[in-house]
C-alpha cells in the first residue's frame, strides 16, 4: 500500500473521530438547553412525576458492620460502628465484582445503577456480600456472608432493589489475658465468672503468659507471691504488663478520665489541669473528625471523643503528687500502623518503676492494666511514631 494510501485512511478515520467529538458536542449541548429551558419554566419546580418508565440515578447499597460489644449477634445500643472492615461484593457465580472498606460510621458502599457503566452493580441477579473477619475474631451472628436477590425496578432512583438491605454484621474479637511474670515470683491466676471460678493457672517466675478468655470471664484475680490483685474484665484483649509487688491496693477508689469534657468541638490540645493532671503532646478529638480514621473510631469506647499522641510523638500525663495508675485502653491510629508496638513507662519521681511493650491494633482497643499503685509520670511512645489512640483512663489518688 502506498504511502498516500495510509495517509487516506489516516485522514478519514481523524474525520470521523472528528465528526463523532462535534455530534457528542452538539448532544450534549442539546441537553444542556434542555436543562435550562426546564430549570426558567416555574411550571417544573414542583411537577409530579409523570414518567416512571426509566431509572437514570445512583446510590450506595450499603453494608453494615459494627463492634459487638456484648456478644449477642444483634446490634444494639452498647455497640459501636466498625471502621476499615473489608467487605467484597461478589456475582451469584462467585465471580469477584468490587470491594469496599467500612467508612466511619460503619458502612461499606457499593454503587448500584443500571445506567451507570461504572456501578457495583448493574444487573438483575443474586450478590454475595462476605465481610471479612479479622484474624483472631469471629462473627457472633454467623451472619458475615448473605446473599441478596435483586431485581429491575423501573422509575427507581437507580433501576434496582432487593427485599432488604443486608443485615448489620457484628464482630467480636477473641478475649485474650497477657502479661509477664518476674524472676523470683510465683502467683495463682484465677478466672472467673459471677463469682465462679472457670479455671486456675500457676505463673512461674520469669515467664510470660497469653491464653484465651471464655466468653463469660467477668474477673481475674492474682494471689501469691506480694502480686495480689483483681481486674475485671473489658469486652477488650487485656494485658497487665510486668506483675510488680507495688500493685493498686483493693477496693481503692478508681476515677475514670474520659476526654469528652475537653471540648465540645472537634479538636483541641488537652490543657494541663485537665482532672488535676499535666499533659504534653496529647490531643482530644471527636472520634469522626479526620475521614479514614480506622483507630480513631474504633479506638473510641465512651462518648465521641478521644485522646491522642500528637503526631506520633512520646506524650505524657503527670502530677506531682503520687497517683495510682490502674488502667487505660489504647490502639493504633491507622489501619496502617495495624502491629505497632506502644511502650508505656511509669515513673515514681526518678525512678522507673514500670516499662512495658504492647500490640496495639486499629479495630479494638487493648486493655492496658499495670493496676500500680504510686506513680507520679508515666510516658506513652510507640516504636514507629505512628499516633497511639488513648481512652477510658483509670486512676486512683
């Protein structure tokens, strides 16, 4: 073929994509003028829909999942919304389709049209819509997988419905107990439950332990060896660090410090004085104030705010008269930093008197519960500089 020949068909094919850029020009043109001659005419302001044979819209089909906090599969006025859950959408052939994360308020959206080429879904047909379970938890109500029928549904706002909306999804993660024993030291670690003990450990010197709590565990008690002492249980992992003789006395008088009284908006540094402590380099947030906040919404158990370490710095909380430090619940900011480790030091004046390491996660919080009994400073880190999310803290003194 001849060199004019190429340039021929070169030439026609730019005019026909030519031709094809001026009619969609055009087109859209037309519609636009349409638009406009609709939006001047009052007589359309309020018109009743006449026309339903077409559906031209889109909307999120949502999927819901939350914490469960008591267990029992449904959700209610104890749980809280679930952030960064993955949830996949898949066909009734078990075809992959789309995937989506829980966004702060515990919903993973998924576009659904049949106009709209880029919708999640677009046909008639049975999904499959699979929450996935984080290693370590579980689904109370054995409901992480539901398959939902839709049909056409002309002069809807997206041309589909279904029955119902899949059902809210509850996860719970697997209770666990840690901690870490002392050279020297032996101890009986009791678990319990309304009273009843559910099992006995022996805690030899210089060990570490983790073992998993039934799910009815209400207490655990430590006896022997000076480490005396009682915790009861959160819906939460709990990890009582390095066991010490200089445990919080029993039956003393514990306060919470929650951090919604810092402010009422959505961000503020805590100002030293805050319940009769100093702070250095930690924040008081609503729980919804920065998007895409894992940590910051599953870290939050009481109330809408939490505290923060400010960009990821060492922070601190002190008082120059003695204090017991009994517990606090701390996680990871990110779904990111899902694994960072915290290190948490306690101080009496100059002397160290407690330094532990722990995980921390983005989807729950970790029941921090050293429970010692005369501190004056204790200094939070964690070992990448990520931020550690800080709530419901427990003193005594």
């Amino acid at each position: 073929m001849s060199d004019l020949g190429l340039i021929g068909i070169l030439v026609a094919a730019l005019a026909i994509i030519a031709a094809a850029v001026v009619a969609i020009w055009l087109l859209r043109k037309a519609c636009s003028r349409r638009r406009a001659l609709r939006r001047a005419d009052p007589a359309n302001d309020y018109a009743v829909r006449t026309d339903w044979s077409r559906s031209a819209g889109m909307l999120n089909y949502s999927s819901f999942v939350f914490f469960d906090v008591d267990r029992d599969g449904k959700y209610g006025v104890g749980d809280r919304p679930m952030a960064g859950i993955m949830v996949r959408l898949f066909d009734g052939q078990g075809g992959f389709v789309a995937s989506s994360r829980t966004n702060n308020a515990g919903y993973a959206n998924f576009t659904m049209s049949t106009s709209a080429l880029k919708a999640a879904i677009r046909l008639p047909r049975a999904y499959r819509f699979s929450v996935s379970v984080p290693p370590g938890w579980r689904s109370p109500g054995a409901n992480d997988t539901q398959s939902i029928e839709f049909r056409l549904a002309p002069g809807s706002p997206a041309g589909l419905v279904s029955p119902d909306l899949p059902r809210p999804v509850g996860l719970a993660p697997v209770r666990s107990l840690a901690g870490r024993m002392a050279a020297g030291a032996n101890a009986t670690l009791s678990v319990m439950a309304n009273g009843q003990v559910l099992e006995r450990r022996t805690l030899a010197p210089a060990c570490a332990f983790r073992f998993e709590l039934a799910d009815e565990a209400d207490m655990v008690a430590i006896s022997g060896g000076g480490l005396d002492r009682r915790l009861v249980l959160s819906p939460y992992p709990a990890d009582l660090g390095l066991l010490s003789p200089r445990a919080l006395a029993d039956g003393a008088a514990l306060r919470m410090i929650g951090f919604d009284d810092v402010t009422g908006r959505g961000f503020r540094k805590i100002p030293c004085g805050h319940a009769g402590l100093e702070w250095r380099n930690l924040n008081a947030m609503a729980n919804d104030h920065t998007k895409h906040s894992e940590g910051y919404v599953n870290g939050n158990v009481s109330g809408d705010h939490v505290a923060y370490t400010s960009s990821g710095y060492p922070a601190e909380f002190s008082r120059e008269r003695p204090f017991a430090f009994h517990s606090v619940l701390l996680s990871a900011a990110w779904l990111k930093a899902e694994g960072e480790t915290a290190l948490i030091e306690s101080w009496l004046d100059e002397q160290l008197v407690a330094s532990d390491e722990v995980v921390l996660s983005a989807l729950t919080p970790l029941h921090y519960a050293p429970m010692l009994g005369e501190v004056t400073r204790v200094r939070l880190s964690t070992k990448h500089s990520w931020q550690m999310v800080v709530d419901d803290l427990v003193l005594a003194g």
